[in-house]
C-alpha cells in the first residue's frame, strides 16, 4: 500500500516524542497518536519544587544527536533565556520546564503528532499492522508503544478508591481539600515525599494532621555517586542484557535507590525545613513521618473514615489508626494497552507474566522479522534499572530507529566503555 507508513507509535509520552524527534531526520515515515488533547506529563505532580533526577543534556535527542533542533539547549535558545538559565546554575530542571520543553518539541512535530486520538484495535494482516483509530484507519509496518506506565493500586485500596483514596497521579490531588482533615500519604519515595512536604506547606489547606508511611528505613537517598551512574550507560546495558533472568531480577533489586531514591538535594532542604519549623517557625500542622511500616489492611467506617493497618517491621506488631484522606504514592506498573489484545497471543511473555523484549527494544513476537512491535519503559527485567528513566531514551530511541533503517543512522556503540569491567573473563583474557 503507498500509504502504509514506516512505523506509527502509540502514546506521545517523553520516550516516544524522543522517538519522533529523531525520526524526523530521517526518511522514515511515521504517525504518532495520543488521546490527551496535548503533550502533558505527569501535571499532577508539578509541585514548584518538583525537579528532574536527570541532568538536562539527557534531553530528548542531545546524546545521540547534539545538534538536533528538538535539543534542550536550542529550546532555551529559542526562547530567548538561555544566558538567564545558565546563570543560574542547575545540572537539573523542574518537571514544569520539562513539560513546557516537550510541548515546545511536540508543536515543532506537529505534522506527525495526532493528539486527541485515541487508538482502538490493532490487528495485523497482509504483512502490516492496522491500526483502527478515532481519526480513522491507518497501516504501519512497525509500530512503537509508549503509552506510558499506570498508577499501581496496592490490594487493600483496590476496593476504596474514590474521592478520598486515590493514586497520587489522579485528577483527585489537584481538588483534594486537606482542611481540617487526617492525611496519610503511602509511599515514601520522591512523589510521596513532595506531597508530604506540599502538604506541610498547605498547599491544599491546613490538615488536623499529615501522615506518611512507608516500608522504606527513612527517606532514602538517590544514590548519584559516579560509579553509580555508569549503570545509566549503554556499556552497561549492553553487558547486563546478557545476563540470566534471575541474576538480572537480583541486580536490579540492589540498584533500588540508584533509581527510586528521593533527591538528595531535596532532602537536605526539607529536613532544615523541618528543623526550623520545630525549634523556631512553629507554623506546621500537626505530622508524623512513619518508616518501617508495611500497610496490611484498610476498612471503611460508618463514620466514612478510614481505619489502616500497618505492620510495625521493626517491633514486628501491627498499628492500626483512622485517616480522612489516603493518598496513594505507590508508584507505577506497566500493561501493554488493550488496543493490542488481538496480537497478544503472537507476543512471547516470561514466567512473570512480561513480554520479553529483544536487544533493540522489540518485543519478542511470531511475527515476521520486517514486521515488529517496538516497546518504550517495558524493560526493567531485560534491559536494566535505566529502563523506565529518562536518562537513556535517546539512546534507545536512536536504537530502535537503526533497526528499522537497516544501518548505523545514529551512533549508539562507539562509547568509551565504563571504568568497571562487567564482561566475562577468562584465562585468554584474563
């Protein structure tokens, strides 16, 4: 068909506007679709003190592609505050500057970025996919998911969720009224953490009393140190990929706070917050930092409060006590989205349940080797802790696009290896 398209990516999220960004150079062909109206990220959670864990140069296309005009450097340019960002002497930005950043890139794209379009069924037949959307039909040879990871609902909440228990990404934390109210964030990580301190700061009203609980030691900290950082390298991924699955499994359980740890910057602001606020300002509702604890159980009352059991994991008993609100900070999983139901039977899963991806991020699929479904953030397990993070897409996107050009369009392995050698040795090489 003269219409079919190289490659169509469903969802327009950070991983797959880097995609489209560096498909632009190119002579490949592409549609992307997302049924938001616009390019929004994460808006729920653009706390003014909320900053990215990633340096900006891991923008959308700068390591692969430094003089790409979707760089972050010719955003600043091209709006006129470069000179006035660079004065003030971040390595990071805010989730704000970043969303206005990717909408800027997504206006530039215009031309291949439907949104407001919403992608129904996915079947594949003749030697192409086709794709059933709101906006019409449409066939691709190759498609990319990037619809992004949801909100994971842990069980004793599955059946209270509503007005007063909800996900920290939900439309309920921009409307909440904390006045007067008993508050319990769950989850002790970065986004619990700043609804914590937002709270604190009365951003939703003054509480009767804010709590956070989280099975975390204390607020753990990002671990940003040097060596650290090599595991966000491609070296490394190319080097773990290899690895056996339970061996992986155990890595990346050890990598948790290279990846989930809260910004150590933040921490030290908010822990002198805290320190003024007790011994002097004395401004703060009523709180309680709650580490070592694991929630077991929720029950509504006829009150339509909330009584919540937690298990005490250093005293080894439980606690039970009555919030208003319950705000779940519990972070994400990912789900292939139902518009590819018909093709799950052709996509290989492992022993947990999750697809199995090749080197070049598709999934392993009958399918014929021309014809592939590409994922973005569904490689944790395969790929390595750098998977759902910002700080490698460009080189992933870049990766996938050397597959469906047959060659080296972009650069993505003549890096200087990491100063720690994790390849196999043996006696010849010893």
């Amino acid at each position: 068909m003269s219409n079919t398209l190289d490659l169509i990516g469903i969802g327009i999220g950070p991983f797959n506007l880097s995609l489209a960004s560096l498909l632009s150079k190119t002579n490949l062909s592409s549609k992307f679709f997302d049924l938001q109206k616009e390019f929004t990220w994460h808006k729920e959670l653009h706390f003014n003190d909320a900053i990215m864990q990633t340096s900006y140069l891991k923008d959308l296309v700068t390591p692969v592609d430094p003089t790409n005009p979707q760089s972050f450097l010719n955003y600043l340019v091209e709006k006129g505050i470069f000179y006035q960002f660079m004065n003030t002497g971040r390595k990071s930005i805010t989730r704000i500057e970043f969303q206005d950043y990717c909408q800027w890139v997504s206006r530039n794209l215009a031309d291949r970025l439907l949104f407001d379009t919403s992608v129904e069924n996915v079947t594949f037949k003749d030697g192409n996919f086709h794709l059933a959307t709101s906006n019409g039909e449409y066939v691709a040879k190759n498609i990319c998911i990037g619809t992004g990871p949801v909100p994971r609902i842990p069980n004793f909440a599955t059946s209270h969720i509503g007005k007063n228990v909800f996900h920290a990404k939900s439309k309920n934390l921009k409307d909440v009224d904390f006045t007067a109210k008993r508050v319990l964030i769950v989850g002790g990580g970065q986004t619990g953490l700043e609804i914590f301190r937002n709270g604190l700061q009365e951003n939703w009203g003054r509480a009767d009393k804010i709590s956070i609980i989280s099975d975390r030691q204390t607020f753990q900290p990002l671990d940003e140190a040097s060596f650290s950082n090599d595991f966000f390298t491609p070296d490394f991924i190319n080097s773990f990929f290899d690895v056996k699955s339970e061996i992986k499994e155990e890595i990346v359980n050890n990598q948790k706070f290279m990846s989930d740890g809260n910004t150590p910057v933040y921490l030290d602001d908010f822990y002198n917050e805290l320190y003024l606020d007790r011994f002097y300002l004395k401004k703060f509702t009523r709180y309680e930092i709650l580490p070592m604890r694991w929630v077991t159980a929720m029950t509504e009352t006829p009150k339509g409060d909330f009584n919540v059991t937690a298990r005490n994991t250093m005293h080894d008993q439980d606690e039970v006590a009555s919030y208003d609100i319950v705000i779940l900070a519990t972070g994400f999983e990912t789900r292939i989205p139902n518009c590819l139901e018909s093709l799950f039977s052709n996509i290989h899963f492992d022993n947990n349940n999750r697809p199995v991806l090749e080197k070049d991020y598709s999934l392993r699929a009958n399918l014929p080797t021309e014809n592939r479904i590409f994922a973005m953030n569904f490689s944790r397990h395969c790929h390595g802790i750098a998977d759902p993070q910002t700080s490698l897409m460009a080189w992933r996107s870049a990766t996938v696009i050397n597959t469906l050009t047959k060659k080296t369009t972009y650069q993505t392995s003549n890096y200087e290896n990491i100063f720690c050698d994790y390849s196999l040795k043996g006696e010849n090489n010893a």
